[in-house]
C-alpha cells in the first residue's frame, strides 16, 4: 500500500505541469518555490489514467483498492480522483498515506475530496502538514490548527512565527493532538486556532476547545473575517494581511463560551433557553483555572442577564455533578432583588409541669 501510495504521488507529481494547477495556484499567491515545498500534483481526467499507469508499473488492483487510490463500480475499479489538486498527505515520518484532492474552479461534485478511510489512512488520526512543518516547530514556531491545507500554506508563507497544520476536513481529535505533541512540546507552546469565522467555523474551534482544554495554559483562537480564510486574504492582502489576521487572537475557552451562549444572549430568549444557555457555559467554566473562573461568570451573566449567584451555582454543578445544584439556583431575571427571608419563628414548647411523687 505504501509503495502504490508513493508511485502515486510520483505520478500525480509528473502531471501537474501540463495542467490548470500550477497557474491556480499562483493566482491564490503561492509561487514555484511554494508549490516545490508543498509537492502538490494532479489527477488527470479520466476514469482509468491513475489505475492504468500503475498497474502498468506492477502495483496489483487489489493493493490499490487497499490504499484507497480507486474504489470498484460496476465491477470494475476506477480512479478515485479525477481532474483535481492532489495534495500529499503525510505521516509524521513522512510517508504519503493518502490525499487530498481539490477540484477544478467551477467543476461540479464536492470542492474537496479527501482519500476514503484505509488502514492507513484515518482523518483524525492525521494532520496535514506536520511533516512538512516539523523542522519548523522544532525551532520554535508555534502551532496553528486551521481549517484548510491551503489555509495551512498560507500561514507557513507568512509567518516564520507560526507553523500551521490541518486537520484534513475533521474536528480536531484526541488522537490528533497527540499527534501534535509528538512534534511539539504543547506544555511550553500552546497551540492557536485559526478557523473561518463563519458559524460553522466558530462552532468548529469550540468543538476544538473540548480536545484542547486538557492543555496547562491559555489556548488562542483567531476567527478570521466571514468569507475570508488565511488563503483567501494572502490572495488579497499579501503576507502581511496574514500576519495581521493572526494578532487578533483572544482566549479559545472565551470563544466556547460565546458559542455556547450567542443564541440565547437575545432580549427576546426565553428563561429556559437562557437557563440551558448558562449551563452549557457552566460546563466550559468549571474546566477553566480557578484564576479565571470569576471572569468567565461575570461575562455570561452580563450576557445572559443573570443573578451572580445563580451563574456561580451553575458552576458548582458542573464542577461537582452529585450535588445537583443547579437544580437549587433558579434562574432569574437580571438585575433582580432577592427578598431577604424573614427570621425563623421561635418554636414554642408545651410547658412541662413536674408531679409530686
């Protein structure tokens, strides 16, 4: 599998030159020498171009199918991409395990198509890029967790500070990150998120914060405007738009809680919406560090329009489920006046009168 992996990488490699790729690719704002380092190819059309050419090379169907380079139809196996980008995916010893194959501009079927799970093969367990970045955490860079493989080139281009990698179309796993920490000491440099700030992409990086919230301290997370990702603004704004992009960074665990919260922060919510609300980011705040608790509850409840003390209530819960506390703080309007409870009544006992002997 990893012999027909690599023969077709090289194969792919051999055909970009005389394809769209290579002035795709320049036109997004990566030059020759970017593309060398990357080493993108190009699935020609066809249904059989990849399948011919490597059997003719001796690789067997079977091993093939197996490293999911054709997939059977009909009984007969064709090529898994056809007329796209093919982008090398690596394990962290380098070794092509699979692709990911984007389409041509305008073409129909899906932007992005990623090899089928193999054997070796499995999305989160890869990263895209890490291979090629290693080198570069090693001196120091700090790791970027973004959305895209383009996205990844386009802040490795930009910043010699950053080394950016890519979860390959997946929410970041367990597995993957400790992937990452086999290339990076994570207790010494904690990683940046930077994913699109559309909605898919904000619930994306507080998804991610479940993964990385098990890291000793503070994660960041950079939302990069709706409709542009790091690829897009180094297209538009050159390598200095990126870098730009990447200083907007604020606490992922802050981000979580937005996420959590941003639909029932309107006027018009409901007490049960705003109470299932305050929970969700009760869960996110009893992981954080008691030196940030306080700050995270005095954010949801100026959001949420909530009593401290319920909020804190909340937290205790999440912290300490057994109690069921939150079940003892309801939610109230904010601000509120709690009614001072009246002082207990005196209980009054029948007097007890002692008889003669």
């Amino acid at each position: 599998m990893l012999d027909a992996l690599e023969a077709a990488h090289e194969y792919f490699h051999s055909q970009l030159p005389s394809s769209w790729a290579p002035q795709y690719l320049s036109d997004r704002g990566f030059s020759a020498e970017v593309q060398a380092q990357w080493q993108p190819g190009h699935a020609p059309a066809g249904w059989r171009n990849l399948f011919n050419a490597l059997t003719g090379q001796g690789h067997t169907p079977e091993a093939l199918l197996a490293a999911g380079l054709v997939r059977a139809k009909n009984g007969r196996l064709y090529d898994v991409f056809r007329d796209r980008i093919t982008l090398p995916v690596r394990d962290l010893q380098g070794r092509v395990v699979g692709f990911i194959g984007r389409a041509a501009p305008g073409s129909d079927g899906p932007k992005y198509l990623n090899s089928p799970e193999t054997a070796l093969f499995k999305k989160g367990h890869l990263l895209y890029g890490l291979h090629e970045v290693k080198a570069k955490l090693a001196s120091g860079a700090r790791p970027v967790i973004v959305e895209g493989a383009f996205d990844a080139w386009a802040i490795n281009l930009a910043s010699t500070a950053h080394a950016a990698v890519a979860p390959s179309g997946t929410a970041f796993t367990p597995a993957q990150l400790d992937l990452l920490s086999q290339a990076v000491h994570l207790a010494k440099t904690t990683p940046l998120m930077a994913l699109d700030g559309d909605p898919a992409g904000r619930r994306g990086a507080a998804r991610a914060w479940k993964v990385l919230s098990q890291l000793k301290g503070n994660v960041g997370a950079v939302c990069f405007p709706e409709h542009q990702d790091p690829a897009e603004i180094l297209s538009r704004q050159g390598p200095a738009g990126v870098r730009d992009a990447l200083k907007a960074e604020r606490p992922l665990a802050d981000l979580a809680i937005d996420v959590a919260i941003e639909s029932s922060a309107d006027p018009s919510a409901s007490t049960e919406t705003r109470l299932v609300a305050a929970r969700a980011a009760a869960e996110i705040i009893a992981r954080l560090p008691p030196t940030q608790v306080s700050r995270q509850v005095a954010r949801v409840c100026e959001a949420l329009r909530i009593d401290h003390r319920d909020m804190t209530g909340y937290v205790v819960a999440a912290v300490s489920p057994v109690t069921q506390a939150a079940e003892t703080f309801p939610l109230l309007p904010h601000p509120t006046t709690r009614t001072p409870s009246p002082p207990p009544r005196p209980v009054h006992r029948p007097r007890t009168t002692r008889r003669s002997p």
